[in-house]
C-alpha cells in the first residue's frame, strides 16, 4: 500500500490534492456533485474587503492546451464570506480549508486575514494563502508580487494578524522568482505557493480586436506546467520552506512530477473547469500512479 499523505506547514492532508483558488468557488457548489472530504483541501475564491463584481465580459477565452481568464476577483466580500459562504461550507466539507486572501494595499490584506482569523468561522481555516499575483486587477494584486521588498512588507503586515500558518502565492510575471521567494520567506512566511496565472492576450481575427474587455489575461491549463515545474524546481531549491506547486496539472501523473520539482503539496486550477470531477479522479488514480512508478510515501520529497 502506498502513503498519500502529506504535511503542510503542520497540518496533515490525506493527499496532496488542493482544488486551486477562483476554479473551485467557495466549495459547496461542488460538493452538490461530489464528496469533496476526498480532497486534501481546496483554497476558496480569492476574497477583498469590499465585494467585487470583477471585470467586463468577455473575461474567458479558450487557448491550445489552456485558458485566458480576466475575472478580476470577483467575490462577496469579507464580511459576506463569514457570515454566508463559509456556514455553507461547513455543512458539506469537514477539513481545514485554505483562505485565500486579495488585496488593493497592505493594509487591506491585513484587514480582511484579520477579519477572518478572528471571526467564528476562523476554527475552519487552516492555512492563508496570500494571493499577492492576480494579473487581472490593476492597482493591487500582481504588483506586491513582483517587488521583493513590497512582498515582504505584505507578509510583515499580515503575519502581525495571525498565528495561522501563511502561504504567499507568487506570480511567474517575474524574472527572478526566487528573489520573491526569498523575500517573503525572510518576512515570516511558512510556505509558498506557485504559479498563478501567465500574462497573455488574444486577439478577435474578425474585428482586430482584444477577445477580452480587460485586453488582456491569465493563462493557465496544462500549457503553463513546464513553466510552473521550471518555477517550483527553482524556488524549491533556494528556500526551506514547503512550496504548493501548481500550474497546469491536470492528471495523477502530473501531480507526481511536480512533487519531483520539490513540491511538498499541490493545486489543481483550470482543469476543474473542464471537468468538474478532475480533482477526485486524480485523488483516486494518484495511488495507482505511486505504485507504477515505485512511489511508496508522499512525505519526504520525491
Ligand atoms: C477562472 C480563474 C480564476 C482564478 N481566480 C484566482 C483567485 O481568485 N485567487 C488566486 O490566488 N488565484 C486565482 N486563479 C489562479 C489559479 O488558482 C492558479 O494559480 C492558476 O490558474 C494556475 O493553475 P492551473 O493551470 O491549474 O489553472 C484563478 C484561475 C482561474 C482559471
């Protein structure tokens, strides 16, 4: 028998199966399709302090291999998520589950982690990824991600506010990951998690025209996995802290090669929107995929 379980930042995931932020709600949608205690965890939608209603349509547009989106973070808000989304959750999905926080100024990334570790929801978190690399929003999001000195101020900011593990998820719009890695792991992060989406655009052939209204998009789906193995390989080495891997991964196979790049655990983004049982369909292959390659425990790097 082969051991799926992993240990991030403390806390044990029966397997390393993270449903990825913004393709996976605030999980009880899909818990109407499928028992969704199978996963390791899931990270809900990226949450601001005010509600947002996101960016123009059309904010969607298929690629070979992958998808541009231009969402722009859309979410009720803080106070919304506490007091609606996650008593919701709580009926169907019984795990820790992952907070994913977004933000226009530091100060905004401290309120809204506040606001959630310190409301009666806070007993269902257990771990706050940091989302400081959204490429669709513009005064706010990618820009902490891209400026080592400005991801640490974000971390110094919200590390003041709770005692929960943080995971800082970083953007591959950089030339030098590491750098930021670094940068954040010196300022009290516990882990790190990458990539979020590649910058990209397409054009209308009729009209000579951006397809989306924002022009321009994130790029994810298995097109973007060996951008994302090169990037977890790179940061993995360089820091001692666990990294979330994740870009393009879309089968039991490919969450085992992004744990050879030095992933302790792993988020499945886009291709839960092409097929909404991808993440359990992984899970239950993953053992079978272990075994075939002669991987008997997840734990301690493969
Ligand atoms: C439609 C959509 C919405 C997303 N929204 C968020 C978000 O709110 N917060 C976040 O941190 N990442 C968000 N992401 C990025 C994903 O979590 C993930 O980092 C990225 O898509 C790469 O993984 P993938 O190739 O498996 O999709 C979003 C991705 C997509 C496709």
């Amino acid at each position: 028998m082969v051991d799926t379980k992993v240990d991030l930042c403390g806390i044990t995931l029966d397997n390393p199966v993270i449903a990825a932020s913004g393709t996976f709600g605030y999980g009880y949608e899909f818990a109407e399709l499928y028992d969704i205690n199978c996963l390791g965890t899931f990270s809900f939608k990226g949450t601001t302090l005010e509600p947002r209603y996101g960016n123009d349509v059309p904010r969607i547009a298929e690629c070979p291999s992958g998808m541009l989106n231009s969402v722009g973070l859309q979410n009720p808000g803080v106070d919304a998520v506490i007091a609606e989304e996650l008593p919701k959750l709580r009926k169907s999905f019984h795990k820790p589950v992952m907070a994913n926080v977004s933000g226009f100024s530091t100060e905004e990334y401290a309120e809204v982690t506040r606001r959630l570790d310190e409301s009666d929801m806070s007993d269902m978190i257990g771990w706050f990824e940091i989302n400081i690399s959204c490429p669709n929003v513009h005064g706010g999001g990618m820009s902490f991600g891209t400026d080592p000195m400005m991801a640490g101020e974000v971390v110094k900011a919200v590390r003041k506010v709770t005692e929960k593990p943080l995971i800082i998820k970083l953007s591959p719009n950089v030339t030098d990951i590491v750098a930021i890695a670094k940068a954040c792991e010196d300022s009290g992060a516990d882990g790190v998690s990458l990539i979020n989406t590649l910058m990209g655009m397409r054009f209308d052939l009729k009209t000579g025209k951006p397809l989306l209204a924002n022009i321009t998009g994130g790029l994810s789906g298995p097109a973007v996995l060996p951008v994302a193995l090169r990037m977890v390989y790179q940061v993995a080495n360089s820091v001692d802290i666990p990294v979330v891997g994740m870009g393009g991964i879309s089968s039991a196979d490919d969450v085992l090669e992004m744990m050879m790049a030095g992933a302790t655990a792993v988020e499945v983004g886009a291709a839960n929107l092409t097929d909404p049982f991808a993440c359990r369909d992984i899970i239950t292959k993953l053992p079978h995929v272990m075994d075939k390659y002669g991987v008997k425990t997840l734990r301690s790097g493969i």
